[in-house]
C-alpha cells in the first residue's frame, strides 16, 4: 500500500529476496481518491483495493501463471479499483494507549486513511444514506466504470456486521441509481484499523477474467468459498 513507511519496507523485504535469489515484482496499491497527496502520504494512498489485489493476483498465482502474468493482474486490478473511506471514531494502537486523532462526537471524517490519516473534510454526522451517497459517488466520479463492478462494503474494525450489511444496502441503492451493474459485492472486516469505528467503499471495474479469478477457490483465514 502506498504509504511511506509501507513502501520502504516493502523494498527492503524484496531486495532481501533477490539476494537469496528469489524473483521478485513489486505492484503498489493507491486506490484512495480521497487525498491525491498531503503530508501523510506520497500521492494516493492503498486501501481496499489491496483485497482484490490480493486475491485476484494470487489466484492467477494458484494457476500456475509466471510471475510477469501476476504481476501485470496485479497492477491491472489496482488501476481499475477505487476507495473511499469514512471515520466515525478513531483507532487506538497499543503503544500510543489513547485514540491517535480528535473526532468530536457527532461528527465524522469523510475521505480517511485506514492508518486515520485526514481525508477530505469533517462533517456533522450524516445517515448511512447520506454517507453512501458521498462515498459512492466520490468514487465513481474518478472510476467512471463502463461495466460490472466488484464492491467491497469494508469495516474499519469496529463497526459491527449488522451496520456494514445496512450501510451496503445503501451502497447498492446508490449504484442502481446510478446505472452501474454490480457483478459481485463482499461485505465485512478485512483492511481494518484496529479499533477504528468507520467504514469504506472499493469498487473495482472486473472483466471476465478478473471474475473468473476472484470466484476461483481460495482458503485463508478471512477468504474461504470454493472448497
């Protein structure tokens, strides 16, 4: 995910690798349209998207496919996600042991990071409605999807399944409004920030190929269908 400390990281690990001898592609994920760039973060920043990512390219993977086909389903699938997140409350990490930024009750952050990096503005706070319809259409607006969509409807953490299953019913209301098929919709706690209260919305532009790879089997702790 593209964030600094993620980046560095990262090319560590991979240059690591390649002394030991092992091939190595980097794909970096900055689906994030909240923030282009700011003092948190070099450009956009990697957030939901990392599932598809993850899961599509790793399918490629099971298959057999060289590291070259990976690499460019990777980058293909990143290219073709979006994000938008919101904040209800912030996290709290353990070294710091109190909550990492000010979010007054009753408001909430449009457009954060899943690390509560600022995002666009703080509002007074809105329905699940009035949230779909900002982060939907904040979406789209930089996607412009000509097709079916892949959603994932993701927690931040805390907030608890029976609210991301409402909060996706609005989700889905907003894109039949909008005209925009859905092919596949995943709905849960997967690129979380602790204890964070929020939510976000990924929507990625899927062929066929890419649905065919996202309904392949797949056995992790938090992706199991297929077995």
């Amino acid at each position: 995910k593209n964030y600094t400390g993620d980046v560095l990281n990262f090319e560590m690990a991979a240059e690591l690798a390649e002394d030991e001898g092992v091939q190595v592609a980097k794909v970096l994920v900055d689906d994030d349209v909240a923030v282009a760039d700011s003092t948190y973060t070099a450009g956009r920043r990697g957030t939901g998207a990392t599932l598809f990512v993850e899961k599509i390219a790793g399918a490629a993977a099971e298959e057999g496919a060289p590291l070259e086909r990976v690499e460019a389903v990777a980058r293909q699938v990143n290219a073709r996600s979006r994000s938008f997140g919101v904040a209800l409350g912030a996290c709290t990490t353990p070294a710091k042991g109190s909550p990492t930024f000010d979010l007054p009750p009753g408001e909430l952050e449009l457009g954060v990071g899943i690390h509560g990096e600022p995002g666009r503005e703080r509002r007074p706070m809105m329905t699940s409605g009035e949230i779909a319809d900002v982060a939907v259409d904040a979406v789209l607006e930089d996607l412009r999807p000509r097709g079916p969509v892949l959603v994932l409807v993701n927690g931040m953490g805390a907030t608890p399944l029976l609210e991301l299953y409402g909060f996706n019913a609005e989700v889905q209301r907003v894109l039949a409004e909008r005209g925009v098929p859905v092919a596949r919709t995943l709905v849960g706690n997967y690129v979380t920030s602790l204890d964070m209260a929020g939510c976000s919305v990924t929507l990625c532009q899927a062929d066929e190929e890419m649905l065919r790879l996202w309904d392949a089997p797949v056995r992790t702790a938090a992706l199991r269908w297929g077995m």
